[in-house]
C-alpha cells in the first residue's frame, strides 16, 4: 500500500495561517489526494480532496504540483480549536492508507 | 442517528477470548473498512471490502478476520484476543468512483484485552 510522508509537529499561533505538506512518492495515476483532521478518541473527519492543481472549500485549501508527488493542505487563520492531528491520505486502487500524520498545536 | 454506527463502544475482555466489534452504516456505501488506532499513532487498514462478496486483505490482517453480512454491515472478529491488540478500532465506509478517498467514521471502538 502506498504511504505517505508528513512532518510529526507543528506550532502555530492563533490567526496564523498554517500549511502542512504531505510526501506521496506512490500515488498513483488515478489516486486522488485527501486531508483529514482528527481529534482525540474521534474518528477522522474530511476535510479537503484533490486531484491536482488548487482546490479550496469553507475551510481549508489544498494545493497539489503538477506532477503530484507532495500536497500542501492551508488552513487559513486557526484557532484554538484547530488544534487536531492532520492526515494525508492517496487512495492506491481503493485501498485507503493513512500516514502518521502531524500533530498541529495552535497556541492563544 | 450516526451514519456509520459500531458497537460496542467499549470493551474489555480477557487473552484468548472471542470478540467481535460490528459496524452498519446507512449511507448505501458499497465499500466498508476496519482500522486499528494504537495510542499516540496514525490508523493501520484491518480488511476492507468493495462489495458483499468482496473481501480483501489490510496492512495488519493477522489476528483477525471479517464478515460482510450485507451491503450495510461489516464485522470484524478476533479469535483469541491478545493484549497487544488493545487499541482504537474504526470502522469507515466509502462510495465507488475516483474519490473514494472521502471516508465516513463510525465513532470507534476501544478495546481493552487484559
């Protein structure tokens, strides 16, 4: 299965904007690209999915380079309660993985 | 009502026993997933499903087995339970087509082998 690389940690302030990159050496052509956030003792929550170039929704942007081996998922302005564990994920054949994610602690 | 649904939520059971943790969902998803959280780590796929007659192999598949009883229910058992597979478990369903990365979570099952 394929897997992802991403930081282990990030700070940020309140306000701040925060953009977290994701390593996807394996995707394959026909894999899209989708972030989660995950809080404690939860199951992860979507949060944004792409396939190439720059998506964005209410909550998040997510940028993917033209030959879609790393993905930067921004989050604009957070808050405390942005604080969560953020999950990088490339769907190989239907198979979904997750990497280890990065733990973003947003700080007053 | 929750979309995805498992049960129990909590469980503590003893080495060697039988468990099994169930999982429905009422999303019309065709493809189901079990998936292990250990503390502190990211989510390991158990076994996945495309179908009912479908049922495939995950990262960490020794130790347990699964059952596809229908479209909208997906167990996943543990034979003889052993203290190491004390952890987070979740289910997660997805539809068909290129963005079956977007995943729906049960709200997870721990459990606890002593």
């Amino acid at each position: 299965l394929a897997k992802t690389t991403q930081p282990i940690s990030m700070d940020s302030y309140e306000g701040q904007e925060v953009n977290i990159t994701c390593s996807h050496n394996n995707i394959a052509t026909n894999d899209y690209i989708t972030w989660y956030q995950q809080f404690p003792s939860q199951g992860p929550r979507f949060i944004i999915q792409g396939y190439k170039t720059k998506v964005t929704n209410e909550v998040a942007s997510l940028f993917i380079p033209a030959d879609r081996k790393s993905s930067t998922l921004g989050l604009p302005r957070v808050s405390l309660s942005d604080t969560a564990v953020y999950y990088c994920l490339d769907t190989n054949a239907g198979k979904s993985t997750f990497g280890d994610g990065t733990t973003l602690t947003v700080k007053p | 009502d929750a979309d995805v649904t498992q049960t129990p939520r909590n469980r503590i059971t003893k080495t060697g026993k039988r468990i099994m943790l169930e999982c429905s969902q009422t999303k019309g998803h065709d493809r189901m997933y079990w998936y292990r959280q250990d503390p502190g780590l990211g989510l390991q796929l158990i076994y996945y499903s495309f179908d009912v007659k479908d049922i495939n192999k995950g990262e960490i598949s020794d130790g347990y087995s699964v059952s596809r009883q229908a479209q909208a229910k997906f167990s996943l058992s543990l034979e003889s339970a052993i203290p190491n597979q004390t952890a987070l478990y979740f289910c997660a369903t997805s539809g068909q087509g290129p963005n079956t990365g977007e995943l729906f979570f049960g709200e997870g099952s721990r459990l606890t082998v002593l």
